[in-house]
C-alpha cells in the first residue's frame, strides 16, 4: 500500500509540474478595466444663499463611462464624500445616503445620473472656504478607484446654515444608453451597500470567455480550486481517522480508503489539467 501511495505522490506532483508549466501559457488576458470620471451638476463653489433650509436644491451627481463597451456586466459603487478639513487623507467621510451606493451596469451605458436632494448634516465648519465640499469615490470590480476631487466638476462647494442638521436624500438614478435614459431606478441601483434582492452574484474569474479555449481553460480552474479543497480536507480527516484508530483494522482501513481517494482524484485532475492545457497550447500554436 505504502508504494501505491508513494507511486500516486510522484504522479501528483508530476501532475502539478505540468499543470503550472502549460499554464503559464493559457493564462486568460484581463478584460480591460471600466474608466470611470464623476462630475455634479451644477458643481463647484455655488453662491452665497444657493442652500436655503427650506428648498434645499436638487442635483445631479453623474459618472460618465469612458469605455462603456469594458464596463457592461461590472458593478460600481458610488459614495458622494465630504473633503472633511480635518482629515488629511482622501476618502474622509461618507453621507450615509450616498454611501457605498451600488450598482449593476446590466446596459451598455454613456452615463449613470444620481438624481440628490443637497444636505448640511456632513458639514464641517470653518473660516476659510465653503463649509461644505463634497466629491465622489468611484470603485467596483474592474474598476480602479476614482476620486472626483481636485477635478473639472468633481466637486460640490456651498456655505452651512443654520443648525446644519438636514441629511441628503437620493432620489432615483438613471442609466443613459445611445443618448437615451433607461428610466429611474431601472433595476440597476442596488441600495446602500448594495444589499438587496438577487444582490449576491459569482462572478466569473477573469470575465467571460470568448473562445472555446478560454471556456474549456475557466472549467478546468474552477474544477481545480473546488477539488483541491476538498481533496485536502479528505486527507486530514483521514489523518484523524487513522490517528484515533487506536489500531482498530476497520478504522485503519477506512483511513487508508479516504486517503486513497483523495489521492487519486487529486491526481486525476491535476493530470487531466496538464494535458488540457497541452492540447489548448497545441491548439493556439
């Protein structure tokens, strides 16, 4: 028994050899990332009495896809950010009703339009400039982080009034497809932090394939990184079985078998993605 074992080690590792060396070869090319620029309407410093307490202005805070063909499918979150003064580091303090906002680009889009009713309560005062200055961090899967601030119409500046205790309020969002808006709240906004119905999605690494090879290559990764998992936890609870066995021959036996299996199934895989990947390399030569 001990041979066989020693045997299927050897395969195992020879296996992995193959498999690491071929893959390098069929690695899957990224998808490009989705290029994002976020701007308000109207943004900068608004005048003296732009905020009053009882008709606080409405706004539009809109992310424009720079590529919006790499963006299709992706999700992005949005959080509008106060630039609080007393923190030096970007990033500082998100308005609860914008904060982590997500949502799902299941349409190719120019434009996503946040439609906001304009707050206070994020507010810091000070003497030197507007009280209030906001902008917006962008970021999702495949999307690298955005920051609006210190950008043409990135920002949001007006003065605090009052008690400065009115929080934001957003208002509905609207996807821009081929100069047209889909509508509000098309499906796409998934709420603060994005939980909500059929907000739990996998995935796929790297994105969709477009080829036979890419989509035979994602079976075998996926079949990977679920058996080896598994193979591992069959091999200690074999270790455990066999060490509390207490030289009982059934269990011994039994810890043999789990440990057999798992071995050989690991071996299999490994193997058969080795000679996948030889036969897409050959393919692709």
């Amino acid at each position: 028994m001990i041979k066989k074992i020693t045997t299927l080690g050897l395969l195992i590792f020879g296996g992995l050899l193959v498999s690491l060396f071929l893959g390098t070869t069929t690695q899957a090319v990224s998808p490009a990332d989705c290029l994002v620029e976020g701007i308000f309407i109207p943004s900068g410093q608004q005048a003296v009495g732009w905020y009053k307490e009882g008709e606080r202005p409405e706004i539009e805070a809109r992310i424009i896809f720079k590529n919006p063909q790499d963006c299709l499918g992706k999700t992005l979150t949005v959080s509008l950010t106060e630039e609080d003064q007393s923190l030096s580091t970007v990033n500082d303090d998100h308005v609860p009703a914008i904060r982590k906002r997500t949502f799902r680009l299941d349409r190719q889009a120019s434009t996503l339009i946040l439609k906001l009713r304009a707050g206070e309560d994020e507010c810091d005062k000070n003497s030197n400039s507007a009280d209030c200055r906001y902008y917006l961090t962008l970021s999702g899967s495949g999307i690298p982080a955005t920051f609006s601030i210190g950008k043409n119409g990135g920002e949001l500046l007006y003065n605090c009034e009052g008690a400065c205790d009115n929080s934001w309020d957003f208002l509905g969002s609207e996807l821009v497809v081929g100069g047209g808006s889909t509508g509000g709240n098309s499906g796409n906004d998934l709420g603060p932090l994005g939980l909500k119905d059929n907000s739990f999605r996998i995935e796929p690494p790297g994105g969709v394939p477009s080829t036979l090879e890419g989509v035979v290559d994602l079976i075998r990764s996926l079949l990977l990184e679920i058996a080896i998992p598994i193979g591992v936890v069959l091999i200690v609870v074999a270790g455990i079985i066999f060490m509390t066995s207490g030289g009982n021959p059934a269990r011994v036996t039994k810890a043999k078998s789990i440990l057999g299996y798992a071995i050989v199934g690991l071996a299999i895989l490994l193997i058969g993605g080795g000679a996948i990947s030889l036969i897409i390399s050959l393919l692709r030569a």
